[in-house]
C-alpha cells in the first residue's frame, strides 16, 4: 500500500511537470476556464440571480466549469496519449499497480483543481469581499468532483481512439457542461424537462455544494436562505447523495471501458 502511494504521488509530480512544460494544456487546462468565468460575469451583469449579486453567483459556479477542463478534458488527453504510445502498459508492467497509475494522474488533477479553487477564492474575496463560508465542505465538493470526473476521464479515454481525437470526444460533454450545469443559473430556472435534466448532470452536484460552501446559504435546494454550518452540510446532503451515486456509476464505466493497451491490439 505504501509502495503504491509513494508511485502514485511520482506520477502525479510528472504529470504536473508535464503541464507545466506544456504552454498549450497549461493555457487550456488553467487559464481557459478563468477567461470563460469572466465572460460569464459580463453577461449577468447586476442582476441578481437565487438572492445572490449575479457575478457572485457566476463565480461560485465556475469550479464545475473547472472540473471539465483541468480534471476531464486533462486526463482523457492524458490516459489515450499514453495508452496509444504503450506508457501505460510499460508501467502497469512495472512496479506500480493499475490502481496507483490512475491514482497518480488523479492526484495531479486534484492538485491543480485546488490551485484553481484556490485562485478563485481570492478573485471572489478581492472583486466581491465575500470568503469561502464553509472550508470542510468545499474540500469535500473539491475531492468527490476530482474522482467522479476523474472516472469519467477514465472511462471516454477507452472510447477515445487516439489522442487527435479527443478534442472530438471531450467537446459533448463540455458542451454539456456549459449549457447544462447551474453555472451561470439554477437549474430550477429552466422549464420542464430541462430543469430536470440540468438538477441531473455530474456537474449539477458539485456546483450546488461548492456555491452553498462558498455563500453559506441554501443553494441546493434553492432561495439562498442563510444557514448555519450544520445547516450548510444538510442542504448538502441531496446534492452529496447524489455526487456519490453518479461516482458509482462512473466506477462502473470506467472499469468497464478502460484500456491499458492501444485500440488497435
């Protein structure tokens, strides 16, 4: 167990320096999401959106936008890269088990998922003076997002044939983020159908939790209503019920899909 740690923290401290090394991930992954958010706050406006000012409420929703492109859309590109080029096989060969090789990847995920949070708590404390109400439960979002879409990255990197065809097969689910998930509205603001489908996204969760953590009001079941800190975990609950449940299913498709080897052989 220890062995497999210490392989999994290696890994992460390349892919790390990989990106780093990379102006075009780098830009994508860290950079991209943040000029999005910002775009997002200019078409709100004033407005007030769920009791809350709409930029505030725009950038509370941004860390679900961030999940796609620095946990998703990162290891997707990621996993089929080194799949096609036997990376994979060549370390699943070696000392680390399957279970540290992902791990290694996701952990760099986290990592670079909570500098973005991280950024993003000082952009909301400097331009709105508003700081994170409930830290514990905005780690917890945090994490459960890192392994629901790290699962998910996983599982499309085994539909991925190659990686000039990912940008293809990320590009639904980013659409879907984008248009879906409560980031720049709630879901209960959409008509019928699509309210349900958009309380029902992966992202969905993890964008109620992360605002409830932040603003320390109701914003999963909707209103905005202050609450206490107990308060903040069981408004939560619905939304972690529901993190967890797609995290299951994810698990599924992941080890159902996955490929340690290239598509071809």
């Amino acid at each position: 167990m220890r062995i497999d740690v210490l392989h999994a923290v290696r890994l992460a401290r390349l892919d790390l320096t990989l990106i780093g090394r990379n102006t075009t991930v780098l830009f994508n992954v860290l950079l991209l999401p943040f000029l999005m958010a910002w775009a997002f706050t200019q078409t709100v406006g004033d407005a007030e959106i769920d009791g809350v000012a709409g930029r505030l409420f725009v950038l509370t929703g941004v860390p679900g936008l961030m999940l796609a492109f620095a946990v998703f859309v990162n290891l997707v590109n990621s996993f089929t890269a080194r799949r096609e080029e036997l990376v994979l096989k060549r370390l699943r060969a070696g000392q680390p088990s399957g279970l540290a090789i992902l791990g290694g990847s996701a952990l760099g995920a986290l990592v670079l998922y909570l500098g973005q949070v991280l950024l993003l708590a000082l952009w909301i404390q400097r331009s709105e003076g508003v700081t994170v109400a409930n830290v514990p439960l905005l780690v917890t979002a945090v994490v459960l997002g890192v392994l629901l879409f790290g699962l998910l990255g996983a599982a499309f990197s085994g539909i991925t044939p190659n990686a000039e065809v990912a940008q293809v097969t990320v590009l639904p689910v980013l659409l879907i983020v984008l248009v879906g998930a409560p980031i720049a509205f709630p879901s209960d603001a959409l008509p019928g159908t699509l309210g349900t489908v958009s309380a029902l996204l992966p992202a969905t969760p993890v964008v109620e939790i992360v605002r409830t953590a932040f603003l320390g009001g109701d914003h999963v079941s909707g209103g905005g209503e202050a609450l206490s800190t107990a308060g903040q975990w069981a408004a939560a609950l619905p939304s972690l019920a529901m993190l967890l449940a797609w995290i299951a299913v994810a698990g599924l498709l992941a080890r159902w899909l996955f490929r340690w080897e290239p598509r071809r052989g």
